[in-house]
C-alpha cells in the first residue's frame, strides 16, 4: 500500500461484480473512499462490507446509470457521507455480468441497441453531469472513463457494444476540453479482452485464450491488469494527462 490516494473520494459505477471489483480493492488499497454504485444492490453492499473488513472506507449505493434520478442520488449520497468528491470511475456497461447478443447488426433489435446505449452511453454522461458541479466547486477532480480495445479495432457480432465504446472516446476528448479549465482532468482506458467473470464457461475460456496470440504478451488478461492504469489516473500521477486513451491490452492493439 502507498496510499497514493490517502481520504480521497472515489465513486466507481458497475463495483459490485468482475473488473469493477477490482477497481475498487485496488483503489481502497491506496487509501481511497470508495463508493460502489452498482445496479445490483446485494452486490454493492457485499462489496463495502468487505472493504470495510479490510479496514478500507467503503458505501454501497444501489445506481442505475441510466437514470438522471437515481445518478443525482449517487452523488448527493456521496457528499452526504464524505463531503466531497474527487474521482469518477464510469465503469458500468452491458457486456459480461449483464449480457448482450452477439449477432449480426440486422439481427439486433432496436430495444436492445437502446438499451445498450442507454447504459453504456448515456450513463456515462449522467454521472458526469452528476458529479461536475461538485468537481468545478472543489477546483479540481478526476474522471476515469471505461472504453474498450474494439472501439480502436471493430469486433464483428457486437456492433452497438463497439459504437457505445467509440462514443466514449469522443465523449472523454470533447469533456477534457471543457472541464480542464476548472482543474478537472478526463480520460479513458481501453482493456483488452478480460477475463472478468468469476465463473467463466469453457466457451469464454477458449474465447479469450485465442485472443492472446495477437498480443505482444501472450497471455490471459486479467482484471489485476487494469487496476494499475485506473490508479494512475486517479492519483496526482496524472495531473497533467487529459482527454487521452491508455490501452490495456497487452500489446494487442498498439498506436
């Protein structure tokens, strides 16, 4: 532990499950606040009490980020139990924990191309909105943005997965430029193919195991890969990095 983030408030959105989860050990290694707002109640509060026994200050707060009301609350919950916030992890997306098809575009309904850009789109817009006005008060805070590695390359059967992503990346460079003269910084990390779940079927297994000959470092990728970049830019570390991309990927895909 270096506690590089010493008191420092941290809300991390889809923490209950997967790479979420370990986003917010690793941030509570460094002495954050972490604040897990995740769809999945029982998950949330699973997750802080185990920071909590690990001696980490941690609060669940039930979030659906696809809903202006319920972001609003995560934020004003958060100022109501720690008075401030200083990072912003937008985590939370449909792919693994909550799934989606993996089809050709004209096999995709509209509900479902909906409702992943609901999530995986809008909701990073409103956590943002969400915590800005407090960010801009405090003079200075972090957005962490999750995209993905096929935002850069296309992955086929996943067309609104990878368009949400793109829009991300976008999102993060337009954002930076706004927020940036209020001392905030924004910027995205793009994850190779992870093996998130905590019970991977043979058929994810194989997936992502085929996925390692394309990388500079043959080898699964897992969740732990992550938490390093996420820490990075959380931290003083990168005070003067925004509207950047940072690829995790193992060597995947290198620009």
């Amino acid at each position: 532990m270096s506690n590089r983030l010493d008191g420092r408030v941290v809300i991390v959105t889809g923490g209950g499950h997967g790479i979420g989860k370990a986003y917010c050990r690793g941030l509570a290694r460094e002495g954050a606040c972490v604040v897990i707002a995740e769809i999945d109640g029982p998950a949330a509060t699973a997750t802080a009490d185990e920071l909590t026994r690990e001696g980490a200050q941690a609060l669940a707060i039930r979030t659906d980020v696809a809903d202006e009301g319920s972001t609003q609350a995560m934020a004003a919950e958060t100022l109501k139990r720690f008075g401030r916030i200083d990072v912003l992890l937008n985590n939370a997306s449909i792919f693994a924990t909550i799934p989606m098809s993996r089809v050709p575009l004209e096999e995709i309904t509209v509900e479902e191309w909906d409702r992943l850009m609901a999530v995986n789109l809008r909701g990073v817009f409103l956590c943002c909105k969400a915590v800005l006005p407090t960010m801009k008060q405090q003079g200075k805070g972090k957005i962490i943005n999750i995209s993905s590695g096929t935002a850069l390359s296309g992955s086929p059967t996943r067309i609104h997965y990878v368009t949400s992503k793109a829009g991300v990346l976008g999102f993060t460079r337009t954002l930076a430029r706004e927020v940036g003269p209020h001392g905030i910084t924004v910027n995205a990390i793009a994850p190779g193919s992870t093996l998130s779940e905590e019970n991977p079927s043979e058929e994810i297994i194989r997936m992502r195991a085929a996925r390692m000959e394309a990388r500079a470092l043959p080898r699964v990728q897992l969740p732990a890969d992550l938490v390093g970049a996420v820490i990075f830019f959380a931290s003083d570390d990168s005070d003067f990095v925004t509207g950047q991309t940072l690829v995790v990927d193992g060597g995947a895909a290198m620009h």
